[in-house]
C-alpha cells in the first residue's frame, strides 16, 4: 500500500484490538487491496461480498438446503465465514440485509433456523463505502456504525507514490505476491496479549472524559456510548503495542479519538455532515487537557 502508512497502521489496530473497520472513498483508491492485503498477510481465508441492493440475509449468512441422501436439512455456510471479510460498499445494501451483519460483528456467530453458527476466529471485517455517490444507497444505522471499532479515509497520493503504484500494477496485482507473516494462532495470541497491556487509571480516566465531552457538546446529537469508550481504549493497547510498548500513553488515546469516535456521533441538524463529527471531534480532544506523569 504504497503512501498508506497510516492507513494500514490504523487497519492493523483495528485488527488486533478485534474490532473492525469501514473504509470511506471514492472508487479506485485501494480500499479493497488494502483488505486482500491483510487477508494474504494472515495465513487465513478470505472472503469479498459485493454489496447490491437485492442482496438477501440468507446471501451473507447462509441458510438451510434439504440434502435428499441424507433426508434433512443442511446448513450452507455464507460469506461470513471467513477470517477476513470484505463488504464492498456496504451502503448498497437494504437495511435488512445489513441487520444480518450485526450478530456476526459482534458475537463472531450467525444464527440460521435457530442454530447458532460460529464464524472461523479471528473473524474481521473491513467495509467500504463512497461518500459521493448516493444514488441507491441506504445509510447505516447507527447500532451498526458503533458496532465498527474505527473509520478511516484513504485519501489522495503524492506524485511519486503515485507512479510508482501505476508502474507496479501494470505488471499485474501487486497484491497477489504478498506472503504470509502470520498464522492464525499467533493472532489470537496477539490479540490475547493486546488486551493484557497497562493502562494507567489517569489515562483510562482520559479516554473516558474524551467520550463523555461528545455527549455534552451542543454540536452533537447522540454522543459516543460505552462501547465507544471500550473500543478507544482497545485500539490504544494495540498502537501501543505496534510502538514495542506494554502500556498506553495519552498520545494513543489521542491519536485514535478521530477515527474511534466521529462516525459514532450524530451531529445536530445545524451542522451535518460526516466531516462535521471529525471537526468537532479533533477541537474536543485539542481542549482537554493532557495528563502528566503518565
């Protein structure tokens, strides 16, 4: 992901804090190679869904096929069962179809004719969705939106990036000779050592104040929730961890408030917009004092 640096790191949080991650772009910025990319990093399965707006619930879960030889019903499993999922422009989707991702974000399981499926662990998400072309689209409810641990947005490229990224891809997808740097039960080690890395109280006490100021602004219709504040705090023990630390600082709090917390919010109807809850945001995080010693 060549001038992606940041990008992939935030990717990579979201990875090992066990949450997921919607990217917002226009076409053609690299949201799907960045998800085949952590998919062939992870000696794991991938698995893309190409949202359209007659895509059932039973397409992304599976359902129930009658086997005649074995006269019984037998479950099917759906594209949700894979370690990497990638749910192209999930926007697309009717909010039925999108209520069938719910359970599985959070629960890591599906449940079809009243069995519970679980999914492959790890089980990540990565969802993408333009921001400019709204024609057939459906917003995501905000249940869901809290349900992503983060949101990022690719961006432009500098010019040598650029043409660097054209020259490589001309030869063919630079994505497919990626191998593997981990195995799927080094991950869930990983993920199992992330959750165990200090937190100091003063720097808990941070995050929590920095979550209940979007509640209180005026700008801000619906503040971020718990899980919101839960979800900050995970992400900062994985940047901790990127750094080579075992404990968190308030400058990983900060450098995650933006992207763990703005698509969570709804901002009041005198200043809408997605980029409205970044603003305000960043100047709520730039107003609160850091704490010292920690």
């Amino acid at each position: 992901m060549r001038g992606r640096r940041d990008a992939v790191e935030l990717v990579t949080i979201a990875f090992l804090a066990g949450g997921h991650v919607v990217i917002e772009d226009v076409p053609g910025t690299g949201k799907t190679t960045l998800a085949r990319a952590l998919a062939r990093c992870l000696a794991g399965t991938f698995h893309r869904v190409q949202a359209t707006a007659d895509l059932l619930p039973s397409d992304i879960t599976g359902s129930s096929v009658w086997d005649p030889a074995a006269a019984r019903f037998t479950f099917v499993p759906g594209p949700v069962f894979a370690n990497v999922v990638l749910v192209d422009e999930l926007n697309r989707t009717p909010p039925r179809t999108q209520s069938a991702f719910l359970e599985v974000m959070e629960e890591g399981a599906v449940t079809v004719d009243g069995t519970r499926h679980p999914v492959p662990d790890p089980f990540f998400m990565v969802a993408t969705q333009n921001p400019v072309e709204q024609h057939g689209t459906y917003p995501l409810p905000e249940g869901q939106l809290d349900r992503f641990a983060l949101r990022l947005r690719l961006g432009g490229l500098d010019l040598d990036s650029e043409l660097r990224v054209v020259r490589e891809q001309l030869a063919g997808p630079t994505v497919d000779t990626i191998r593997e740097v981990v195995d799927v039960d080094q991950l869930r080690r990983t993920r199992i050592a992330v959750r165990g890395i200090h937190v100091a109280e003063p720097v808990l006490v941070h995050a929590l104040a920095l979550v209940r100021r979007t509640r209180e602004d005026p700008r801000i219709r619906l503040g971020a929730s718990s899980r919101a504040a839960i979800t900050l705090v995970r992400c900062a023990q994985a940047r901790a961890v990127l750094a080579g630390r075992d404990f968190v600082t308030p400058d990983d709090i900060r450098a995650l408030v933006v992207p763990a917390l703005a698509h969570r919010l709804v901002p009041a109807a005198a200043t809408p917009g997605s980029l409205a809850t970044e603003i305000v945001v960043g100047e709520i995080a730039a107003g609160l004092p850091v704490p010292v010693g920690t």
